[in-house]
C-alpha cells in the first residue's frame, strides 16, 4: 500500500610529522593512533545548503562501537553561529535535498518502518511524505533481495525520489514483493543457483508520478535487475509539459541498451522515444555554453571539451585533472547559465578538487587535501564541501570559486583532530614499462634514517588518495596500526588505462566482452603489468634504503583481493599476503562472470581455454606459492574457498576466515558494516604480518593459540620454498 501524509516524527537529540610538546609544557601529549580510531571515522555521504545559503542538512556514516552497529545521522548546521544539532539517527539515510524557497530537506530515511520519503521542516521536525506500506528486505540475509549494498539488512519502501522543478509533481520509485509460484527452472535459471547461500526474495520496483492534486500514478513496473530502475530511480529527466524517463534492457549478454520512456502530464500512457547503447549518464555535467562537459585525450593532462548538438566542439585547454570520477564531487550549473562548477580528480598528486568553468576559461580549486562531497548555491556564488587528506580528519569548508579560496568552516571530528599525524608522502612511480603509477608513503613512527623497515604494500585499485583513512580504499587493513608499529606502509595505485591506449583497450575488452587481444595479451596488460609494477615500486624504495626487500607484504580486498593473489602466485617478493573478499579469476567463479572471462580466459574452463586459465587463476599455480596467504571474507565464495585448499594441498601456509552477519541468516557486507568485525580483521592482519614478517607473536591477539598453528605450518613448508633466494626486486628482476 501507497500512502502519503504529514506525521511529525519527534526530534532526536599537513604532510610531515609533528611532534607535540609534552604534557608538562602545558599541552596534550601525543596521541597515537587506535584501532578504534580507525572504525570511527566519519563518512559524509550528503549534504544539501537551504535555498537561502543559510543553513546545512548532512548526513554522517558513523559506527557505534557501544551497540556495534553503523547508523546514519543527519544534523543541521547554522552557518552564521557554526552551531550543530542532531536531527535524527536511522538505520539508513540517502539523498538529502533542499526544498526550494524554504529552508527545509527532503530525505529517505528508515526510521523502523522501512526506508520511506521524510521531510525536514524550519524547526526540524521530521514528517512523513510518502510510504509504501507494502516494502521489502534488502541485503544480505535470508529472505531479502540482495543488492550491491553496503548497509545491514534492511527494509525498503521507497528507493528514490526526484520533484519537478516548480515541487507540483513528485516522481518516486517503490519498491514491491511479489510472489512466484514454484516451478520448474531450467538453463540461466538454474545457474544462478549455483552456490547460493541464501534464499532468494522476489521484488518488483514501481515507477509511480504523484500529481499537484495527490493522486498517484502507476507509471511502470520494473524488475529489481534493472540497475537505472534500481539504483537510479529511472533517472528522469524533466521538460516542460512532462517527463523523459530511462529504464534498462537487456540485449543478450553481448551489450546492454537503454530505452527512453516520454509521459505527458495528466497522462497515464507512456510513449517509447528510443533506444540507445550503453546506460545513459546519470549526472550530465553542462557547460556556461550549454553543452556537456567531458575530458579527451590521454596521457598526465586531458582537454576539458563542451559537446553541443548544434555547434562544434569547444575546447577550454588541457589540465593535469579529469571529471567523471565517480567518488569526485558532482557538478553545478548556476540559475544563468553563465558558470558551472564540477568536481574533478587530479592525475599526478591524487585528490579531488573543483573547477570553475566560465565562458572565460577554467579554474582549477585546490586545496593540500581533497574536496569530496559538496553543495552550492543557486548562484554558485559559494558552496560547502568535505574536506580531508591522509593526515587531516574530515572537516567542512566554504568554498567561493570566483576567488578560488577555501575557509574552515567546522571539524567534524575531536576524536581524530586530536590524533598526531603520521608522516605521509605522495609519490609518483614509473614501472618497467615506461607506465606512471601513484601513490603515497606511510612512514613509520620516528622513522630514523639509515635503519631498514619491514613493508606493506596495500591496493586497490585507483583509490589511493588524499582521503582520511578511507574505508573504501584500505578496507580493515590497519594501515596507521602498522605505521605505528613500525611498517613502511606503500599504497599504490594500477598504473592508469587514461595514459596508454593499449592499456584502455585492454579494459574496455575486459569490462565488455571483447576486443581485439588475445586473453594472453589482456592477462598481460590488466593483472601482470600491476604486478611489474608494484615489484618496481618496492625496488625503486629499496634503492633508497629504507626499505627490507626481504620482509614485504601484500594486502587487498576485491580489485587488491586480485592482485594480491596473482602477485604471490606470480612473484617472489611478497613475503606474505591478506586477501579480502575476492574469488575473482579462479575458475569457479565463470559462471558469474561469463562476458569478462570470456575475454580475460577464451570462456569456461575446458579444452583449449585451459592454458588461459593455468596462466593466471590463482589456484592453478598455487604449487608456485611460498607466501602465506590469508583470506578474510564476508561471503564463502567458491573460488577463494579453492584457492585456499590448493595453497593448503601445496603445504603453504594458509588461513581463510568467515566474518559473521548480526545473526545466522545473514551476511557481513563487502565493506564490513559490523564494527566488531572490523575491529577483529584488524587485529588479524596485525598478528598475520607481525608473526611470518618479524618473528613476533602480537600478545594482544585474542586467539593466541593461532601462533602455534602457524608455526607448524611454517615447519611443514615444502623443500622449493626453504630453498628459495631471496628476491632482488631492487634491481627488477623479481623470481617469475
């Protein structure tokens, strides 16, 4: 059931290292990083400016270490007095909006009824604008929809909202269960199967339009496997007697296609305009000429172009910075026309910041760290934005993009103000190839000169960047733990596909299905060019002389998860690994994954396309590994379940761990939302390294008993491992 009312919920209450003088000089002494720290760092994932510029509504990603949960907060903040309030927690919180000519939001929140449409009033009271009655689990638990989500399990009526530019007309998207009768399955149906850990919940989503009268249309129901339906709630797009809306379909396994939808006001009948290739963008960037923005070219600098209909191509220059990043900011186009600011990611020294775009030219905005998540004005005139670095905890800033100045605003965080920064260095490294790649150093605590560190080399990706000890990059790997233990942490980026037309090519045939390399050629250009390249890293560091080339580790999860396990099945100088959350490349995972390995291996693993496979799965070539290898997983996926019984059949030593969901019917997610877990892997990748790096047993460990299993396996290590040399990445000729 759809329903719609006004229910007022009531109100819920730099770059180096520093060292602070001591507490006998008057001041706070040093404070050191904890594990606990780690979890608790506050992720902004909205905000949205009143439509006078006076007031802000944002909501915070926070973990509760008391009720070992994570919640979502939105507070309101004042301006003018830099005054916080909390407005309310929930168990999720999306898309904050402002409400024009009002200082008021609009919000999905689940406040216990299921995930439903809220708005935030002048007092900030919370009232109820729509609910959908008849709402559904979603997430990793028995009797839920599964969805690329990273939240607890929990229950969604409305999955996304959009009013028309004068707030007469309300768009909105429901989710709805339905029910199947059982019957026979056969073919894809079957496949999908395959391993399922969890029972599968059927749903629907609605794509409805609510009138200025309140009456409520059906416009369009969608399977839950429509990702623009989805995700992006039919990314509507209004005109001025209707709307154009998007949905997905499906062509084969070859090429996903989009088709265009147009309903007139008034009208219950929508009408077919067209399909199109690929998904059309969600967030078009429009230039001060009316067209859409986008960067061209490849290499360190890219040409920032506006693309009309009607006019040619107009280029503004070529900038070391490129826009489309998803985790960028988004973009802003002022009420005139005449400017348009967008959030871009720089190529050399990796951050995201903004550029002011005016028929003038461009302006890049930039500060020491990043501005991640922002909003402005009607006028663009100033705006707010998150700003963070390695070293610099989250903290809000009012940004004015005529002048280009960035001012404090609050921090948002005592808790990590008051941590005393480790020294953290970005760099620029070029492999064997020729091929840039970057990163930043982690120095140890009371790094001293001429001494030899052990390392970790930690991936992901092209996540590495100035955020502060982002989740999304380093997972639960404590990478300022092992900084004050005494680690040179490394993170590196993958060499970028943006400076090399073989290497866009290579994954471009990777994400479609096809191309014109060989699966050996992709293997090459997509995994082992990684692997050169952080075996070059490690030795261009090793050349300096900080770094023990004997004692280096390697962690990842999902993308890193990959290339930690190609990199000890393919190199000598990793001395041991943590691999998180990934199967990806072992043959049991084909089935899932059908167009990518078709490229990647030829297609499944049989006949000829065997070699393929033998070349790079993991598992296959876990007889070449010396390395101990543990796997922490929020899922038993088949593959990493393999690999780990190859690298036990082999006599490497090896330890795979399940991390549990809240209850035996549910999972932990892909980025651990438990902080119990969090807290746990943590603790595990500190005793991992510390024991098969430096010889030591972590006497905090709380299953020390783990120590003396380890140790046998050590002991049971096969003769080709005890007789292995040292590697000398140092001179770029690591043990293939």
């Amino acid at each position: 059931m759809i329903r719609t009312g006004t229910t007022v919920w009531s109100l819920f209450a730099g770059m180096s290292l520093i060292a602070l003088p001591s507490a006998a000089g008057g001041m706070e002494p040093n404070r050191y990083w904890s594990a606990e720290d780690i979890v608790t760092v506050p992720k902004v994932i909205s905000l949205a400016l009143s439509s006078d510029g006076k007031d802000l509504a944002y909501i915070e990603k926070v973990a509760d270490l008391r009720e070992n949960r994570t919640l979502y907060i939105v507070y309101h903040l004042d301006l003018a007095t830099r005054v916080r309030k909390e407005i309310v927690r929930a168990a999720s919180a999306d898309h904050l909006k402002a409400i024009a000519g009002a200082r008021e939001w609009n919000v999905l929140l689940d406040l216990g009824q299921g995930q439903q449409l809220y708005r935030i009033d002048a007092r900030l009271n919370v009232g109820l604008v729509v609910a959908n009655e008849d709402n559904v689990q979603v997430g990793q638990t028995e009797g839920g929809l599964f969805a690329v989500t990273n939240n607890a399990p929990h229950r969604v009526g409305v999955l996304g909202y959009d009013w028309s530019p004068d707030r007469k007309w309300l768009w909105y998207t429901a989710l709805k269960p339905t029910i199947d009768r059982p019957q026979l399955k056969r073919d894809d149906d079957v496949i999908a199967q395959k391993h399922r850990r969890r029972a599968p919940v059927s749903a629907m989503v609605e794509l409805r339009l609510r009138s200025p009268t309140g009456e409520d249309i059906l416009v369009a129901t969608r399977p839950t496997k429509d990702r623009l339906a989805f995700y992006f709630a039919g990314t509507v797009k209004w005109t001025k007697d209707g709307l154009r809306y998007y949905v997905e379909t499906t062509s084969g396994t070859q090429s996903d296609e989009s088709e265009a939808f147009e309903l007139k006001f008034g009208s219950t009948a929508s009408m077919s305009v067209g399909k199109q290739q690929g998904l059309p963008s969600v967030d078009f960037v429009r230039g001060p000429r009316g067209g859409l923005l986008a960067s061209s070219g490849l290499g360190t600098a890219f040409e920032l172009v506006e693309t009309q209909a009607s006019a040619p191509q107009h280029s503004y220059g070529k900038y070391p910075f490129y826009v489309g990043d998803p985790r960028a900011a988004a973009s802003w186009r002022s009420t005139d026309g005449q400017r348009t600011v967008l959030g871009m990611r720089t190529t050399k020294h990796p951050r995201y910041g903004l550029a002011l775009v005016t028929l003038r030219g461009v302006r890049p905005i930039l500060t020491n760290g990043s501005l991640t998540r922002c909003d402005f004005r009607a006028d663009v005139d100033w705006g707010v934005c998150v700003e963070e670095s390695m070293t610099q905890s989250p903290r809000l800033v009012r940004v004015k993009p005529g002048t280009g100045t960035v001012d404090n605003i609050i921090e948002l965080s005592a808790r990590h103000q008051a941590v005393t920064p480790l020294r953290t260095t970005a760099h620029t490294w070029t492999n064997r190839h020729g091929l840039n790649t970057t990163g930043f150093i982690v120095w140890p605590r009371g790094f001293e000169r001429g001494q030899k560190y052990p390392a970790i080399v930690v991936t992901h990706g092209s996540d590495a960047d100035e955020r502060f000890a982002e989740q999304d990059f380093q997972w639960d790997y404590p990478v300022q733990l092992w900084a004050e233990r005494g680690y040179m942490v490394v993170l590196v980026n993958e060499p970028s596909p943006r400076q090399d037309p073989a290497l866009m090519a290579a994954y471009a045939q990777w994400r479609a299905g096809r191309g014109e390399l060989t699966p050996e050629e992709l293997q090459r250009h997509v995994w082992l060019n990684v692997i050169d390249t952080l075996e070059d890293v490690v030795g261009q560091m090793a050349k300096e002389g900080a770094l023990d080339v004997t004692r280096v580790g390697i962690a990842g999860y999902s993308r890193g998860s990959q290339i930690a396990n190609v990199a000890v099945t393919q190199s000598g100088l990793f001395k041991a690994a943590s691999s998180g959350d990934g199967s990806f490349l072992e043959p049991a995972a084909y089935h899932e994954a059908i167009r990518s390995y078709t490229a990647i291996f030829g297609g499944p693993p049989v006949g000829e396309n065997l070699p393929n496979y033998r070349r790079l799965s993991p598992s296959l070539r876990a007889d070449r590994v010396c390395a101990p290898v543990l796997h922490q997983m929020a899922a038993p996926f088949a593959g990493a379940i393999d690999f780990h019984l190859a690298l036990r059949s082999a006599r490497v030593p090896a330890q795979i761990g399940l991390y549990p969901g809240e209850t035996a019917a549910t999972d932990e997610t892909h980025l651990f939302h438990i902080p119990s877990n969090r807290l746990q892997a943590m603790r595990e990748n500190l005793a991992w390294f510390d024991f098969w790096l430096r010889g030591e047993r972590d006497r905090d460990f709380e299953f020390p008993d783990d120590f003396d299993r380890w140790a046998r396996m050590a002991e049971d290590l096969p003769e080709r491992c005890r007789l292995q040399p040292l590697s000398n990445a140092a001179d770029a000729s690591v043990i293939k």
